[in-house]
C-alpha cells in the first residue's frame, strides 16, 4: 500500500465535496438539521411533568451518534456511487491504485467528513439546547467506535453490492442504515421491543453502542458488556464485508463488470 | 518484446469475446488494432490493462506477468480511450491533479501545464470537466495518459471526437513521444488512414480471433491478392468484414 495513492483518493473526494452541493448538504445540512428537530422536541418534552431526568440527553445525545453511524455508511456508498456516475473507474483502476488503497483513501475521507457533522450537530446542540456532549466522550468514544466499525463494515458491503449490481441498486446507499434503525434501539431501550425483535437488536453493535450511552447518561458508568458485544459483533462483520467485498470485486473482474458500470 | 499475449481468450458466459489472440509489439513500436465494433479490441486492451481477467491466456509485458506484477507493470504505462469520463464537477487541474498523486510526481503543477500546453488546452486548466466539448474531454484524456511518462500506451481510439485539426496535433505528439522517447503505442481506431500513417505493423480482429497480421502493405496484398504499391486498409477492411461475414 502506498501513501500518495490513498492520499489522491482522498483528494479526489475532497475536492469533489468541495464542488458538490450534494456532499456539502450531507455533510452540515441534515446532521444540523435533526439536532435542531429533535432538539425542539425535546423542549416540548421538557414542559412535561411526566419527563424522566436525562431523557433530554438521551434523545439529543442519540441524534448526534446516529447522524455519525448513518453519515459514514452513506458516505463510504454513495463515495463510490460518484465513481461510477462520472465513469472513472476505468480510469482509476488502470493505474497502479489498488483496491485496498482506494478503500482506505475513500474510508478516510469518510472520517474526515463524519467528524465535521459531529462538530457541527455538537456545536448546534451545544449553542441552543446547552446539552454538551465533550464531558461524555471519554466514555462515548468506546460506543462512537463501535458505530463506525459497523459503519464501515456495513459500507463494504453495500459498496461490494454495489459492484455487483451497479447503479440499479444505489437506493441502498442512503436507506440500508435506516431499515437498521428501528433494532437499533437508537431512541429507546431495548427492553421497549418486542422480544423477537430483541434477538435482532442484540446482534446489532448499533444496539449495543446506543444501549452504552443511554447506561452512561443515566450515571450508572461505562459498559464493558454492551462494548465488547458491540467489538465482538464488528469483528464478525467486518471479516464478513472483506470477504465478500473481495470474492465481488474478482467476480466484477471476472465478468467484465469493472469496464461496463453505469 | 514489451509486449507478448498468448493464446488469450475471454468469454462471457456462451459468447467469446476473445478467441485465441496472440500477438507481441517490440519496444517503440506503434501497433495498430483494427476490427468492427464488437470485433474484441477493447475487451483485450481492458484485459492488457488487468481490468477483466482472462478465460485464458498468458500477458507478458516489461518481461513481467500481468497476472503477478500488476502494479509494478502498470506504473510504467497508461491508457486512455474517450469513451471513459472524468468526475465532471472537478477542474481539468483537480482531475489531473488526482492522477499526478497517484504515479507520485515530483512537481505535478508544472507536468501538468507542460501536458496542457501540449495538447493545447492550457486554457481550459480551470474549467470543470462537465463544461468541456467531449474533443476538450479527449484531450484531457490523453494528458492524464501522458502523466507519467509511460513506456506503453494503450490507446483506444484517441482521436474519436476531434476535429482533423487537433487530431493532426494529437498524432504528431504520439509519433513525437514514439521518436523521442521510444514510448511503445498499441493504437485502435476506425480511421484507416491514420493507422496507415501512424502504425508499423497491425492486427485485425473479427468476432474476437486475429484474421491478419502484418504491415500495412503485407496486409493490403494478401488480402486483396494483388500487387499494390500503397496500403488500402480501408478495402481491406470492407473485404475481411464482408467476407467473413458472409
């Protein structure tokens, strides 16, 4: 692997995020746009007396680690979706750049961009709900890892999908977190769902992570339970999203699928 | 030889694309590959490039497997062809900029004006790609092809899309790099004339086999069976499309 490779690849996206109205919308718009909604709600639910302490916390805390989840997943796909809008694979991948070099390079820029939304939906919260999350991040960076993990894990594979399918399946790219989101458990405890679906939601590291913080912002402290779930589920997938990233990759090579993408 | 294919063949489930092909070009030399469309010239330039894998067959170049020395291989060539794109919001600078970072060169900046210049689209450094005409984008095409040097060039129908013009300028810079550099070109096109004028020897594929071989001048006797004193590749190419077709 080599350095300047995974560096153009990361230039390559940040000038495209600097062009591209989309990618900057992604990037600010909507993360501080659901801090604001759900930031408001809270409010509302504030003025009740039913409201139990920390729920306030709790539901804005949970909107800013979504936002990271969902952002780095959607940027890792639809990343790749660029590519193959503008046809540059061909170009791309007739240089000696590698796969695995442009993976890296695309997954750093996908960080690079997730942590400004995380800057910005803090920032906002911060600004108008005074709910300030840097005292908590010692303990939230744990589950926060664990988010992007799977994020990452979940990217792969939606990428590999991708690969294969093309463009007829781009709609994943922005949707395959939320079909997610109900067992991940992102507003509410786990203990609210069903019991078939808690079999779901313990297989989700997203579960796990928003579990942990919910745990963290009550005062009841870090949860290594809920963590070393959430790492040992992210181990099982990422192997998984490898694997089948690789085995698609030399099937796209193999059907000249690499040449024919649009 | 630079290049040496054996026995390549390539088939998409029951269509082969690729049928058998053999054939080596020696350093700095310019080959041409004729056929019709669907005749199997890009499914073997992507082959060459690693971009689809063989059914079978072996690719050699630089003394090297392609199959194994991917990377190291195509480090020392390039390729272009106009019917690729570039990311179309960014700059012909931002794009090119992209490509100079991958082959890791030492002052990008001014490669890429000397290339611009070359191939006279200095002005256009910093417009977006999506506002350029598709012979702008060709050219664009060829300065990313040109970045590094390359010893080979893989070339799949450069001059579609350009004015005669341009076109003239583009096939002057390929002889010049061929002269001046020994750069080795593996050209397609569909326009006989101007492989005639560029290419020492050429092939000629149909429904994905090799139906000739030779100099342009070898070619036009045997296939047309008479003495001629110049090429006529363009006869040649009606009689082998109409009568293997028939």
């Amino acid at each position: 692997m080599k350095i300047h490779r995974i560096n153009a690849v990361i230039v390559r996206h940040l000038y495209e995020a600097r062009r591209n109205f989309d990618r900057l919308t992604d990037l600010i718009w909507w993360p501080v746009l659901d801090i604001v909604m759900w930031g408001f709600f809270t409010i509302y639910l504030a003025h009740s007396s039913r409201l139990q302490p920390n729920v306030v916390s709790c539901l804005l805390g949970a909107v800013i680690l979504w936002g990271t989840f969902y952002g780095f997943q959607r940027d890792m796909a639809v990343g790749f979706i660029d590519e193959l809008w503008c046809r540059n694979l061909i170009n791309l991948f007739s240089t000696p750049l590698t796969l695995s070099e442009y993976m890296v390079g695309l997954i750093g820029v996908c960080l690079l961009k997730v942590m400004v939304g995380l800057c910005a939906a803090s920032a906002v919260a911060w600004a108008a709900y005074s709910f300030d999350i840097v005292p908590w991040l010692p303990m939230f960076i744990p589950y926060m890892a664990n988010l992007l993990f799977f994020a990452l894990a979940l990217g792969i594979a939606i990428t590999g999908l991708i690969f294969r399918y093309t463009t007829k399946i781009q709609a994943l790219a922005w949707s395959f977190a939320g079909l997610l989101m109900p067992a991940s458990c992102v507003m509410y405890p786990m203990s609210s769902l069903p019991r078939w679906m808690r079999a779901i939601a313990w297989m989700l590291p997203t579960a796990h992570s928003f579990e942990g913080m919910r745990q963290v912002l009550a005062g009841k402290g870090f949860s290594p339970q809920h963590f070393w779930w959430g790492a040992g589920l992210n181990a099982i997938y990422f192997v998984l999203a490898i694997g089948f990233f690789g085995w698609i990759f030399e099937q796209a090579r193999t059907r000249g699928l690499l040449v024919k993408m649009d | 030889m630079l290049v040496e294919v054996e026995n390549l063949s390539k088939t998409f489930g029951e269509f082969r694309a690729v049928d058998n092909v053999s054939f080596a070009i020696e350093r700095g030399e310019i080959m041409g590959m004729l056929g019709p469309n669907g005749a199997g010239k890009t499914t073997t330039i992507h082959m060459i490039l690693g971009l689809i894998t063989p059914s079978s067959g072996r690719i050699s170049i630089f003394g090297k497997s392609m199959a194994t020395h991917r990377g190291e291989i195509l480090a020392r060539m390039n390729f272009t062809s106009p019917y690729v794109a570039f990311p179309f919001r960014l700059t012909v600078l931002e794009n090119l900029m992209v490509f100079a970072r991958i082959y890791n060169l030492k002052k990008p900046r001014e490669r890429i004006d000397e290339l611009l210049q070359r191939f006279g689209i200095a002005k256009l450094r910093d417009k977006p790609i999506a506002r350029l005409s598709s012979g702008e984008n060709t050219r664009v095409g060829l300065c990313k092809a040109f970045m590094n040097d390359p010893q080979l060039l893989l070339l799949d129908e450069p001059t579609a899309y350009l004015d005669p013009e341009i076109a003239w300028q583009v096939k002057n810079a390929l002889l010049d790099a061929q002269r001046e550099k020994g750069t080795t070109i593996l050209y397609t096109s569909h326009n006989m004339d101007e492989v005639e004028r560029m290419c020492k020897r050429i092939i000629f594929l149909h429904h994905g086999k090799v139906i000739a071989a030779g100099t342009p001048i070898e070619i036009t006797q045997a296939i047309l069976e008479e003495e001629r004193e110049e090429p006529a590749l363009e006869e040649v190419f009606l009689r082998l499309v109409k009568g293997k077709a028939a």
